[in-house]
C-alpha cells in the first residue's frame, strides 16, 4: 500500500506530460495550409486563360506585382494579364481569384472573384 500513491503520482506526471506535446504539435499542423502563395498564383493564371479570347498571348504582371491576401486554408491573389482581344488589340484586365484547401486531402478550391 505505501508504494500505491508514489507509483499513482508518477503515473499521472507522465501521462499529462505525454498530453502536453501532443496538443502543442496539433496547434502547429492547425497552422499550415496547403495552399503555398506559388499554387495560389499559378491555379489563378489557368482560371483567367480560360476566360480570354486568346489564352496563348497571355502575359502575367510579374510575381513582385501580384498581391496576396492570407485567408483560411489559402490565398486571395490579385494581379493584371495582358492579352489580345477578338479584334488582336491587347488589352489589360485585372482579376482576383481565391484558391484555398478543400475538406479531404488534395481537394484545392479555385474561384475567380473579379475579372476586367
């Protein structure tokens, strides 16, 4: 009987010890995403080809002028494309798109907010 309560008292320090480290690093996975500002960019410029006239004379502003926006699971992308028009004129649009993880693993969502 008198080793029960030692024996108790150290049994409880490891087990909420051992609780300690795991809900640290479960905070830490909570933090990541998987969407990186790179897939963000790169899934909005195929969303915005698919709305030109003519995709293949798409130039992107480059990577220093896009802005992103942190929001759950992802990134609010903004930036300009120029490309050319029915007539072949080239035009400038600006767009916004939002690409963020979805639910199951290797679901991304990709929606185009602004275009024009």
């Amino acid at each position: 009987m008198k080793y029960l309560l030692p024996t108790m008292v150290i049994s409880l320090s490891v087990l909420l010890t051992g609780c300690g480290g795991s809900s640290t690093s479960t905070e830490k996975e909570k933090a990541k995403t998987t969407v990186d500002e790179t897939e963000a960019r790169l899934s909005c410029e195929d969303l915005v080809r698919g709305q030109l006239k003519s995709p293949s004379s798409a130039q992107f502003a480059p990577r220093k002028e896009w802005t992103f926006t942190p929001v759950t699971g992802g990134y609010r992308a903004s930036g300009w494309v120029d490309a050319d028009n029915s007539y072949g004129a080239s035009i400038r649009n600006t767009f916004t798109c939002t690409v963020t993880e979805g639910p199951s693993e290797g679901t991304v969502y990709r929606n185009l907010e602004s275009f024009g």
